[in-house]
C-alpha cells in the first residue's frame, strides 16, 4: 500500500520545511510513503527546499496557474506514479501532520474512498468571527447542494483513495475543495469527514482578499458544480417560478373575461404569456443542460478508463514540468 502525500505550493519557501517536517514516516497499514509538491509557478528558493529536504517529486507550472489546477496536477501525477492513497495539505502547516493517520485510516478499513479533515473552526484563534459564520454558511449550503454531511467543507486536508482520484475532475479555477464535495456527493462516493487539529498561523490565507470575494467565488463555484450534476432540477425550478406567475396572471384574466371586464387588462395577458414563455424556455434550457450531462458522464468514463490505463504504463520522473 503506497500514500503520496502532496502539497501544493506558492512562493513557500520560509513555511515549506516547516510543513514537510510536520509529516509522518511512518503509518500502521501503509508500506511506502512519498512526498510530492507541486511548485505552481513559484519565484522563490521553493523547489531547492524541497528538493533540500528530500521530497520524491516535483511537478513544476512555468507559471502560476492556481489552486486547482495545481491540485488537479498533483493528483494525476500522484496516480502516475502509482499511489493507492493520496493525501493532499497545504504548506503553511495549517494541518497538524500526526492527523494524516485519521485521514488515511478510514480508507484502510475500507469505509470511504474520500476522507476530509474537519477542523476546530469555533476554537482555531486566528479565525475572526465572522470568517467563523462563513465558514460554517458554507459548509451548510455545500451539505445541501451535495446531499452529503461534509461539516467543514473548505478544508484542504482530505484523503482520496486511487479509485476516487481516478474520477475526480475540478473545472473552476479558484479552489478544488467544494467541487469536489458536490462532485462526489452527486456521484455517490463513499465520502465521510474525521476531526482534526490545526496548527499556529505561518502566514495569511491567500486564497482570497477579502470576505467578499471569498463569499462571490465560493458561490459561483456551487452553484456551477450543482448545475453540472443537476441542471434539469436546476432549471425545472428556475422556470416554475414564472410559470406560476404567469399562470395566476392568465387565470385573472380569464376571469375578467367572465366578468365582462377583460378591455381594460389586456396588458395582463401580455405579460402572462411573456412569464409562461420564459418558463417554459427554462425547461427546454434544462432539458437540453440535462443531455449535456449525460453526455458529460460518458466522457467522464473515458477519462477514468484512460487515467487507469496512464498509471499502469507510466514509470514517471522525478521531476516534471507543465
């Protein structure tokens, strides 16, 4: 049993070695562990820290290129190079290290294919209150959008078995942590969370700047990974809404018709028509987003059964650069 356990990385050279330190060598239940970073585009000493200290691999991107594809990079490589467990944390050591044994051990028993580290949000102190709320907001709509009971679903630190990396796919560009939650709720893979503890802060997030971006990404990434999964529910919805405003617009109307009093309210049944089209263009909208995700789900499969087929042909490098 191999785990490879990858960081992504930005500009980290005064926290990586932190980080890396904080790792386990050793694991009841695991064989053979390697380390991976992915340096995303990094300008600093990064890659000669962890070079330095003895990292297995690096995937390198010329230039900076984001949290999720940087997570997107590293999971597939991670499969290249023939990892049956893969563990992802940050490297400002935000994640206790020791924790990874909680992570990994549920996929062990063989009880979840994905695993995800739920911090102490109440108590972590460099939290302020109102990041508290959000975080806890969050978690709640991403719950509801991915019929699961994810309690912290902004947490990086999760673990994935093999057959689970081998069907995730992250297509936003800000973060991979709640697409994936709706991804593998709607997919109906086994996904469970486990307490962990949480360090001292290194450093400022810089995933987002202000609370106001963070809450805009975040619930554009929801809402984009819900109608990706279930845009026929989506727009079924979406077009109800007129369609019933219209209808009670039309029904008013034809009793002004029956009452003798229908000259005066023609706009009436200008505008109930109007409603009732665009609701109905909703459903043809959803109609047409639903084929669209079965075909999705084809090509999903493809992409399983050619990822499977890369991590048995692949010996992989030490080094790689995208």
């Amino acid at each position: 049993m191999k785990l490879i356990i990858q960081i992504p990385c930005y500009n980290e050279e005064k926290t990586l070695e932190v980080a890396l330190n904080d790792l386990p060598r050793h694991i009841e239940g695991i064989d053979e562990i390697e380390y991976l970073i992915i340096n995303d585009g990094s300008t600093d000493r990064t890659v000669e820290v962890a070079m330095k200290w003895g990292v297995h691999h690096v995937v390198s991107f010329t230039q900076n290129k984001g949290l999720a594809k940087g997570f997107m990079a590293g999971l597939d490589a991670c499969l290249r190079y023939g990892a049956d467990i893969i563990v992802n944390t940050d490297a400002d050591d935000q994640y206790c290290g020791e924790d990874i044994e909680k992570l990994v051990r549920p996929i062990l028993d063989g009880r979840a294919d994905i695993v995800i580290g739920e911090r102490p949000i109440d108590q972590t102190a460099h939290f302020s209150p109102l990041k508290k709320k959000l975080q806890h907001l969050g978690s709640w709509v991403v719950r509801k959008a991915s019929h699961t009971d994810i309690p912290d679903a902004p947490s990086g630190f999760r673990a994935f078995s093999r057959e689970a990396a081998l069907h995730i796919n992250v297509l936003n560009e800000y973060t991979y942590t709640l697409e994936t939650i709706v991804q593998a709720g709607r997919n109906r893979m086994a996904i469970m969370s486990v307490p962990i503890r949480t360090n001292a802060e290194l450093r400022p997030s810089r995933l987002f700047h202000s609370m106001f971006g963070y809450i805009k990404k975040s619930m554009l990434t929801i809402v984009r990974a819900y109608l990706m999964y279930k845009p026929l529910r989506f727009f079924a919805f979406l077009g109800l809404i007129p369609f019933l405003i219209g209808l009670i617009l039309g029904i008013r109307y034809l009793v002004y018709i029956f009452m003798g009093l229908a000259g005066g309210h023609v706009q009436s049944l200008i505008l109930s028509s109007t409603l009732m089209l665009l609701g109905a263009m909703c459903w043809t909208i959803g109609i047409q987003a639903d084929l669209i995700a079965a075909n999705r789900k084809i090509l999903e499969e493809v992409q399983y059964r050619l990822r499977r087929m890369d991590g048995k042909d692949s010996t992989g490098d030490r080094d790689g650069t995208v």
